[in-house]
C-alpha cells in the first residue's frame, strides 16, 4: 500500500516531504482504495520496483546482468538510502495516525459534559405554550354567538335595501323618461337585472313589467335620438352606448348607419364625375383651370365636408367600426384617383391634372382631420405615385403620337402642288413637334413640381425621376418609331405601301429622309437643350439610386439618334438605290444583248431612271442643307481636271479603237485603272444635298456597271449603252442649277459612266462607238422629246 | 498598296472566280480561271509557298472560253469544274489537269465530262461538300442537275428537275445533309431535297446574290444580297433573320463562312472592300427574337476588318480548307490577294 503511494509520488519531480505525508495519509484514510488503479502498463517493466507485480527474483537477475560492478554497487547505495527513507515515513505516519486519535478521545469527552442540563428546560417551555392554547379558545368560542348575529341583521337589511330599489324602479324610470335622464335609467335598469331575471316570474312580476314598459320607451328614445341629425353628435354617441348597455342589437343599426354614409359617398362621386365631365368638355385652355377651382368650391367642396362630418359623427357613435371606415375613406381615395386616371388617359393639360389633384388633396385632408388613423394623406400619396407616374408616361406617349403625327401628316395631302414641299413641311412640323412638345411637356412638368400641393412636395424627388426616365425612354421610343416609320425594321410594311400607289411610296422613301434629318435634330438641337432644361430645373431627382448617375442620359440619346440618323440616312440611300437596281435589272434581264438591234433611240429606262434620279433631287433639296462648295472644289478640283482629260481621252481612243483596236484594248484597261479612284465612290455620306445626292447617283452607275459586266454585248448593244449612258451624261449637265457645283458634280457623274462605257466595252465583241454626230443627233431628238413631254 | 499584308499575284486577264483546291493535302493552293471575252483565256493554278510569303504559279493552262464559274473536286486535286460561256452560249465541263504537267512544255486539259444538258445561261457547279462523293450539281436559270461523275469512263450521268422557271442564280449544298441543297433566286431562296428533286422549303427574299451554309452549325444559312447586306438564316425559322450585318457600301456580291472557326465570315463587295465578320450565332442567339440579337450586335461590333487593297469589284472569294485562316480573294481587274486572318483571330 506504502508503496503503491510511494509510485505515485513519484510521478511528482519535486518531492515535498509535507505533500508527501499529506497524500500518505489521505490514501490511507481513503475507503476505497481496495479500488485503487490498476497500475499503468509501463508499470509492468520489470524495472519498476513499485508495482505489485515486481518480481525481486527476476529484478536481481536482470540487474545482475546488465549492469557492471560499480553500477550494481551505486544501485545498492541507492537502494540502502531508499529503503531508510521509507523506513521513517513509516514511522511518521503511525505516529501521526496516534496523535489524531487522542484529539478526537479528547472531543468526545467534552461533548458528553456539556449535553447534560438541556432536558429540564425543554420541559418548561412546553407547559407555557399549552396554557397559552386553552386561553385563546375560551375567547374565540364566547365571542362566536355575538358575531353570527350581527351578520345575519347586515344581510337583512341589505335585502331589504334592493326590494326597495326595486319596487321603487318604474316610478323612477318614468321620471327618468321625463327628465331625458336616459344614461341613469340605463344605469338603473341594467342594476335591476340580475334580480328580475331570479324572482321576476314570482315576486316582483308587476314591477318587472312595469318596468321593461319603461324600458322599451327608453329604447325608441334612444333610437330616435341616434338617428336624428339634428342631435348633437355627443348626444347621439351616447345614446349608441346605453343601447348597446340596454343589449339591444347595436350592429343592425351600425349596418344602417353605415349604409347611409356609403349612399352620400355615392352622391358624392356622382357630383364629382359631373365636375370631371363640365371640366372635359371646356376646351378653353384659359378657363380649363380655373374651372376646377370654382365649381369644386361651391358643390364638390361642400358635399366632402358634410361626409367628413357625418364620418366623424360616426366615428364618435361606433368608436370601434374604424376599420370600416377607414376602408370607405379609401375607397372614396381610389375612385377619385381612378376618375383622373380616366382623364389623363384621355390627354388632359397639366393644369387641369393639378386642378383635380389639388381637389383631392383638400379632400383628404379634410378627411384625414376626421380619421387620421386612415392614414390617407400616406394612402394617396401612393395611389398619387401612380396616377402621377401614369400622368408623366402618358404625355410621353402623346408627344409621341405628336410627332408620328406630324410626319405622317405629309401622306395625306395628296394634291400636287404641296407635295412639292411635303417633306419639307413634315421636316419642319416633326422639328416643331419635338422641341416645341418636349419644351411644353417639360413646362407642364414644371408646374407639377414647382406647385405647393403637399402630394406633390412629397412627390417631387419621383417626379424629377419619372420625367428623367420618362425623356430618356421617350427617346429610344421615338428611335424606335423612327425606325418603324422608315420601314428599316418591318419589311412587310414596305410591301403594304408599295401597293398604296406611286404618290405614298414616294413620300415613304422620303420618310426616311425626313427622319434621318430629324434624328440630327435632335442629336444636335434638341437633346442639349431638353438636357439644359432638365438640369436647371428637375436635377436632384435621386429618389433612387442609378448606376450609370442620371436617368436622362443626353450623351447616350444623342448617340442613339446620331447612330439611327446614320442608319436612316443609308437606308434612305439603300432604297433610292434599290430602286434603281430594280430598275436596271428589268431593263438588262429582258432583251438578248448578243443580237441586240442597232440603237435608234435612247432607251426608256433611262427616263426613268432620270425620273428616280429627280425624285432624289427633289426629295434632298427639302430636306438636306446645302453642303459648303468650296470644300467640295478643293478636294475635288484633281478629280475634275481628270475627269474632263477622261473625256477627251475617251473620246479619242473611241475613234481611233476602230482602227488599232488590239492597242486600244489595252490602253482601255489602263485608263481604267488610271481613272479608278475608288477611295472617292465610296466616301462618308454628309448630312448635306450634293453629298447625298451624288452618293445615290454613284451607287447607281456603279450598279449600271455591276449589270452591264454581267452581259454580253454586239456591237449595236454596246451602242446602246454609249448612248444611253452619253443621254444620261446631257442631261446630267444640264439639270446642274448651282454653278459652282458644276465641277464637282461633273467629276462623279463623267467617271462614273465613263466606268459604264468601258465596262460595257470589256464585254463586247466589237465594241466600236457610234461616231459622234449621230450619236448627237440621237440624244438631241431625245431631249427635244422630252423636253416636248415636259410641255 | 500601302498596308497591305496580303500577297498578290497577277492574272493576265480579268477574272471572276476562286475556288480552294482542298484535295491537295501538302500546299494551301487555290485555283482560278480568267474572263476575257475575246483574248485566250487561263485557268492558274497558285500555290502558297511553304514560307507563306509568296504566291508560286504551279501551273497555266489554256481554257477553251471565259470561265464564270470554276469548282475544284474535293476529292481529286487534279479535276475542277469551270462554267464557260463564249459569249452567246454556255457550257460546262469537268477538268483534269493532265499529269506531268511540270515537264510539259504547252500542258493541255483533259476534258472528263461535258455537263452539256444545260440550254439557258448555267450559274455555277457544285461539288459535293462532303468530300469522297462523285456527285456533282450544276445549276442553270431554271433546271438543276445532279450529275454523277465516272472519272474512269470520263462521262457523267445526270438527273434533271423538271421544269422550275424560277430564273435560278445560284447555289449552295448543305454540308451536313448531301440531299439538300439551296439555291438562289430573284425573289427567294430555295431549298430542293435531291433525291425526290423537288422543293422543301423557301425563304422570300429579294435580290439574293449569294448563300454559303455555315461548315459548322447545322441549320444556319449565310446570305449576300444586292443591296441589304448580309443575312444569317435559321433554316428552322424562314420568316426572318436571325442576324443583319451591314454588308458593302455598294452590293455585297460573294459570301462565304469559315470551314474551321465558328462564326467567321467573309464577304466581298462590288465597293473593292472585302469585309471579315465574326457573327457567332449562340444557341440563345438562335433562341431569342431578333431585338436581342439586334441589341448583341451593337454591343460588339461584328466587323473584324475591311480589307480595301483592291481596285476594283471582288467577286472571288475563298477559305483554305487546309489552313482556315487564309483565304484568297480575286478582283475583276485580275488580281489575286492572298490573306491571312490570324491577327484577328487572336482578338477573340
């Protein structure tokens, strides 16, 4: 045991004697240690001299072999010391074991002195306690007679007290009835209750009677009272209460209350959709807004407060019938929202949007003094939001229709004389329509906002917001429309209006023309300002938070625009040519060019294609500035001195091809080459007449060309074209008005159909020219012709 | 030309076709025909030398008339196909590019076939796509023919579809079905089942010049036309497009798409440009309406490059099968530009 302690003891490095001892007795005290812990396995090395399954024997030998002499010498020194130690632990722990022995002998002997002398007083205090039980019983039981007495007479009179009120009721109530004393009635009645309904059969039958005949007087009092409006409201609430007190059924009555206030909410909205309609029909804009102001001060304003009073009264009679109310109030809300919803979808003016919002307004502040626990002022301001918002939305969508208006204007005037300055009319009209609309709208706009009107101070930051957004969607709808208008995003639309007849279809084209203009405009005037406008007047929107900063963006609009004036400008291009190429395909798809007759006159396509050619011209002239010439002389003046040397050189190599016309082969493509300026056909279209116009005219030589390398020609087919082409070239010069543009115009136009010809002439057997003088005379008789049509 | 990185070579005469020999595995080599009404004309056949810097002339035939339209066999680089007109009349044939050629002094081409069952004007000849097959189409204003090509008999077997007047102007045979093929018309495509011979299909649509079907998605159809540009078709969806490009200044006159990259588009132009496009049509491309698709095209724009370094009109245009990011293009003044698209594709 010792030495199982001792194993313990060793696990501590430090060994204190005091612990020590400490532990040794602790462990010696302890009960259990029948249960002590088995020794951990590394105990089981045989070294371990402490564990219970040590064995000497065995230790002797394993020391005996492993160690030398001298370690088996220190290991007994060692040894010896250990067991001396133990040796003296031994003895302190039986000594100690001895001392606390005799301590606890002596303790005992102390307490059995001191025990003694405590029976005797327990003893005493018993008896006390016993008598002071007898004497309080003896008092309880005399006094208990006394008391039950005095009881039983309370209760008698108590008793007697209540028949007497009871008897004494009626009379009472009837003098209740007369002094209108209804509340104390009530008061009594209810009192009287409980004992009319235990004995009212038996004993106080004819006062019970009596008394509910006074009652049902009371009841018809009180209901008439309620009902009658002339009744101070106090005076009626309270009759609410003491017939609810009475258990008459209040609910019924409150039900017809109720109904009654709907009826008058009902009159109410029947005056207002009269007001709304007097306001519709009124067309002067100078009276428009007046009229919501004076006729809602006389009828409208009227009837709201007399629904404001009748719903307080009903508040104070039903306290708890909010909830309904506050529904009704709503209601009354809604529809007034929704009758301006009906309006504003019918195009209304902005004064008379805030004439009806205002009258709103005032009503719901009239009626939110009376319920404020409706909440209305916060209620409409979110049905408001909406209308508001629709309001904004729906000027957009008639701007809109404004402008589609004023550019579809030009399809409808079918008499000549204004078609000649239909696009131009529409141009104008569209411009108008934009800036003048947008300017208006953000006039109308200013009026929403700069109006005192507390839902619209509240609604102010959403306002800026939805007029912002509204611009910024307003564009890219317009874009759209623009688009849709020029017939560039439903090609099934140009078929439906191809066969509305040549007038629509020209104008059509031109439409496309107009909106490319248009979309400038806009890029360029109209987007900066309603952009300037915007900032001065509606920035600080910011109700919500935007990535991109603001919701109008100008910069983003004016790319739109300036990319779809682009798209529209070639689309207008696009079709003009296209035409054309129709045009020349009819014309190079039908004859046999191989067997082609000698040409004895200038082709009829070229009429046409002339005719298209003027469609341009006349179409670019409404529309388009005049581009700055001089700009165009410069660039081009290389071009022209080219271009007139081209003639000559034609002209030359034309009549000397019928002699050397192996050289002249290669001296054509050469030329060719030489006179190849591509970088010049194909240049950036300006927003200008001359550019425009001389795009379309190259494109369509060029398709002339693109035919003309497709076919075969003889000799008389290949004349053909020379004339067609030199008839095309006349007329070329002489249709020129500008002087200056001579130069220029000259330069395209010659390059081009020289192009023609010497395209036509890679393509021909035995391209030999017709010679010059018939070829003259040719192209006069037609000019003499045409000239005689024109007459 | 200033900036240009594309290496020319001259034909003596003008010229209106290109075509990729694909059957030659070893050389990226393209083949072309002249056009000259009244000179003799060539047919050239280029090689791209190994260093990829220079166009060698491997061999100048003499061709009997000018050549409209030249097809080279995808299975065979020896044989192609030319539409030949003398001015007044039409025909085609086959080819074969004799052997030896190189140690010949004046090499003459074979003729295999005679494709003589044609009256009116013939468009163009098509080889099959897929590779190893001996079918041939060629197509005139209103028949097409389907011919069977016996190299060995040097003959060919045709079947015709009975009478169309639709003034047909060319063509296209789906690489993913060899049944299929669309042609083009003044007013429509066409899409004609070649074992019943008879029409599948149409889109209306005006002045189409030209179709190219994508190589690597079924179902997409590539269009040029004179004015409008270029149109990419979901042949599952005829009524509209499912994508625009803007095209050429003047007519966009050949289309034709990568065999390799998806959505890599060339087209060449009567405005001496040729354009490279890329306009990947996603599956959602393919799924949404044209607006968004419409939206998608602004967002990136789909033109690559315009290549201008010509002086006239483009009308041959051709990818090398072998390596898909060059392509040859050939303008009417007789000018053959071989391109290389690697710059561009690395941008993607």
């Amino acid at each position: 045991m010792v030495e199982r302690e001792k194993t313990r003891n060793d696990d501590v490095p430090l060994d204190d004697k005091a612990k020590r001892m400490r532990d040794l007795l602790s462990s010696f005290y302890n009960p259990d240690h029948s249960s002590a812990p088995k020794p951990p396995s590394d105990y089981e090395n045989l070294d371990a001299i402490n564990s219970t399954s040590f064995d000497p024997d065995h230790y002797m030998n394993v020391l005996v072999q492993k160690s030398n002499l001298e370690g088996l010498l220190r290991r007994h020194v060692e040894m010896a010391a250990e067991i001396k130690n133990l040796d003296t632990d031994l003895q302190m722990l039986v000594y100690e074991n001895y001392n606390k022995f005799i301590s606890a002998t002596d303790a005992i002997k102390w307490m059995k002195s001191n025990i003694v002398g405590m029976q005797a007083n327990m003893e005493q205090l018993l008896d006390k306690i016993m008598s002071v039980q007898s004497r309080s019983d003896g008092v309880n039981t005399s006094l208990f007679e006394k008391r039950e007495h005095i009881e039983k007479l309370h209760r008698t009179r108590n008793l007697l007290r209540k028949v007497q009120f009871i008897y004494d009721l009626p009379a009472r109530l009837s003098k209740c009835i007369k002094s209108e004393a209804y509340a104390d009635a009530v008061k009594f009645y209810t009192g009287a209750m409980p004992i009319f309904k235990a004995y009212g059969d038996s004993s106080f039958q004819d006062c019970k009677r009596a008394s509910e005949e006074a009652i049902v007087i009371i009841v018809k009092n009180l209901q008439a009272k309620l009902f009658s409006d002339s009744e101070s409201i106090q005076a009626r609430a309270e009759a609410a209460v003491l017939l609810k007190q009475l258990d008459f059924p209040v609910d019924s009555l409150q039900a017809k209350l109720l109904e009654k206030l709907e009826q008058s909410l009902g009159d109410l909205q029947l005056k207002t959709v009269r007001i709304e309609n007097i306001l519709l029909e009124s067309n002067d804009p100078s009276k428009q807004g007046k009229a919501f102001e004076s006729i809602p001060s006389t009828g409208h304003e009227v009837s709201v407060h007399g629904f404001a009073e009748a719903i307080r009264a009903y508040r104070v009679i039903f306290p708890d019938s909010e909830s309904q109310l506050i529904k009704l109030a709503q209601n009354l809300v809604i529809k007034h929202f929704e009758m301006i919803e009906q309006c504003v979808k019918s195009r209304i003016s902005s004064a008379n949007f805030l004439g009806a919002l205002r009258t709103i307004w005032t009503d719901v502040l009239l009626m939110d003094e009376v319920l404020s626990e409706a909440a209305l002022p916060d209620f409409s301001l979110e049905a408001g939001q909406v209308t508001v918002k629709k309001y904004v939305a729906s000027t957009f969508t008639y701007l809109l229709q404004d402008i589609s208006d004023a550019l579809l204007k030009v399809k409808v005037s079918p008499n000549e004389a204004a078609e000649e300055h239909a696009l131009k009319l529409a141009l104008e009209a569209s411009k108008k329509a934009v800036l003048q609309g947008s300017m208006d709208l953000l006039l109308d706009f200013r009026q929403l906002l700069d109006d005192d009107l507390g839902l619209l101070v509240k609604l102010r930051e959403f306002i800026v917001d939805w007029v912002q957004e509204g611009f910024q969607d307003f564009f890219r709808a317009l874009d759209d429309r623009f688009l849709l208008l020029s017939g560039r995003k439903n090609p099934s639309s140009q078929d439906q209006v191809l066969s509305e007849g040549a007038l629509g279809e020209k104008v059509l084209v031109g439409i496309a023309l107009v909106l490319a203009q248009l979309s400038v405009f806009i890029e360029q005037t109209a987007t900066p300002r309603i952009s300037e406008e915007i900032a001065a007047s509606f920035s600080g929107g910011g109700a919500r938070d935007y990535e991109n900063g603001h919701a109008f963006a100008s910069g983003e609009i004016c790319q739109i625009f300036r990319s779809s004036a682009e798209k529209l400008l070639h689309h207008y291009i696009n079709m003009r040519t296209q035409r054309v190429s129709t045009l020349l395909r009819k014309r190079f798809t039908t004859p046999n060019w191989v067997k082609h007759k000698e040409p004895r006159e200038v082709h009829m396509f070229v009429d046409l294609f002339v005719q298209e050619l003027r469609a341009v011209q006349s179409e670019v002239k409404q529309i388009l500035p005049v581009g700055l010439m001089r700009k165009h002389h410069r660039s081009d003046s290389n071009g022209s001195t080219n271009s007139s040397r081209s003639n000559a050189l034609l002209d030359d190599r034309m009549s000397r091809s019928n002699t050397q016309k192996g050289r002249s082969q290669l001296l054509e493509t050469h030329l060719a080459k030489l006179f190849k300026q591509k970088v010049e056909i194909f240049t950036k279209v300006e927003y200008t007449q001359e550019s425009v116009e001389t795009t379309i005219v190259k494109l369509c030589l060029k398709s002339l060309q693109e035919f003309v390398r497709l076919k075969t020609f003889n000799r008389s087919g290949f004349q053909q074209i020379q004339l067609d082409v030199q008839f095309l070239r006349t007329i070329s010069r002489e249709n020129i008005e500008v002087e200056d543009a001579i130069d220029f115009y000259l330069t395209r136009y010659e390059l081009r159909s020289f192009h023609v010809i010497v395209a036509a002439s890679e393509r021909c057997f035995d391209p030999v020219p017709l010679e010059p003088p018939i070829l003259d005379k040719l192209v006069q008789v037609k000019l003499a012709r045409s000239k005689e049509q024109s007459k | 030309m200033q900036g240009s990185s594309g290496i020319g070579y001259g034909l003596k005469y003008q010229g209106r076709c290109i075509s990729d020999v694909r059957a030659d595995t070893d050389h990226t080599s393209f083949i072309t025909g002249t056009l000259s009404l009244r000179e003799e004309n060539e047919v050239h056949l280029i090689r791209l030398s190994s260093s990829g810097t220079e166009l060698i002339c491997e061999g100048l035939f003499s061709h009997p008339n000018e050549i409209w339209d030249l097809a080279s066999c995808p299975f065979d680089q020896r044989i192609f196909s030319t539409v030949f007109s003398t001015g007044e009349s039409y025909g085609a044939a086959i080819w074969q590019i004799p052997e030896l050629y190189g140690q010949l002094n004046s090499p003459q081409l074979e003729r295999v076939a005679s494709l003589d069952a044609h009256v009116g004007k013939i468009n163009c000849v098509l080889w099959c796509p897929s590779g190893r097959h001996d079918k041939l189409i060629s197509i005139d204003d209103e028949n097409i023919f389907l011919w069977t090509l016996d190299c060995s008999k040097k003959a060919a077997q045709s079947k015709q579809s009975s009478g169309l007047l639709h003034y047909l102007s060319g063509g296209a045979w789906d690489p993913h079905d060899i049944n299929a093929v669309a042609t083009t018309c003044e007013s429509s495509v066409q899409f004609w089942d070649l074992r019943t011979m008879k029409k599948t299909n149409t889109i209306e649509r005006a002045h189409i010049r030209n179709a190219n079907y994508d190589m690597k998605k079924n179902h997409i159809l590539v269009t040029a036309e004179d004015e409008s540009g270029i149109h990419i078709w979901d042949l599952r969806k005829p009524k509209s497009p499912v994508r625009e490009l803007p095209g050429h200044t003047h007519w966009t006159w050949a289309v034709t798409c990568n065999p390799e990259y998806d959505g890599l588009i060339l087209s060449a132009g009567t405005d001496s440009t040729v354009n490279l496009w890329m306009a990947p049509t996603s599956a959602e491309d393919e799924a949404t309406s044209e607006s968004i698709a419409e939206s998608a095209t602004q967002q990136a724009d789909p033109l690559l490059n315009s290549y201008s370094d010509y002086e006239d009109s483009v009308y041959g245009l051709a990818w090398s099968n072998r390596e898909p990011w060059i392509f040859a293009s050939l303008s009417y003044d007789g000018r053959v530009v071989v391109e290389s698209v690697k710059p561009f594709l690395s941008r993607k």
